[in-house]
C-alpha cells in the first residue's frame, strides 16, 4: 500500500523559507510522477508544483514560479518543496500526491495523497 508523509511545514514571516519533504512507501516510486498541491481555508485545491518520474519535466503555478522548485530523488523515495520568498497568500495546506503514470500536471491524475502539512506565512 502506498503511503506518503508530508513534513517541514511550519510558520514563517513574508520573505521567509521553507522545504517539504514527502517520504513515500509502497510501489515503485521512481516510476511514478509527483506533485504538490495545495488547500488554504474556503479554497479549491490548487496545483503548486509537479514533475515526471525523472524530474524531467516539470510545472508551477503562475502564483509560485520563480520562487519554488520542487525536486525529487528516487533514492530516498522522497521529493521535495522548496519555497522561498514566501507570501501570506501562499498559506495553506500543503498536499504531497502520487500520479497515475509517470507524467506531470496536468497531463495526468494524482490517486494517492498525504495527510497535508501545515504552512502559514504572516506579514
């Protein structure tokens, strides 16, 4: 069974940094492509970051380009967000998922998920 573990959210001020880490478990990870997404309060859950299974490809957000990356490394099973010059808008829940294939966002559905790790940026 495929499980993912989001960590490393946190509060910070404007202008601050953050990476989340997402430990998969179960299935071939390196055959899968993933993705960040994420949920703030009243709102439909966005898209942030994705890549392929090799990190080949990859897609952001308008709202987080240049100033997001997100990275993957098949031998810990583990990918990463790297958030700089965060916003108070960027405060939300962030979600780790797994796609169906080894393509991106949006070229492909998301089927397992995290439970989400909390960020919140204040002015």
């Amino acid at each position: 069974q495929v499980q993912l573990v989001e960590s490393g959210g946190g509060s910070v001020q404007a202008g601050g940094s953050l990476r989340l880490s997402c430990a998969a478990s179960g299935g071939t990870f390196s055959s899968y492509g993933m993705g960040w997404f994420r949920q703030a309060p009243g709102k439909e859950r966005e898209a942030v970051a994705a890549l392929t299974w090799n990190g080949g490809r990859t897609y952001y957000a308008d709202s987080v380009k240049g100033r997001f990356t997100i990275s993957r490394d098949n031998a810990k099973n583990t990918v990463y967000l790297q958030m700089n010059s965060l916003k108070p808008e960027d405060t939300a829940t962030y979600y780790c998922a797994r796609a169906r294939n080894s393509g991106s966002y949006p070229y492909t559905e998301y089927d397992y998920w995290g439970r989400g790790t909390q960020v919140t940026v204040s002015s």
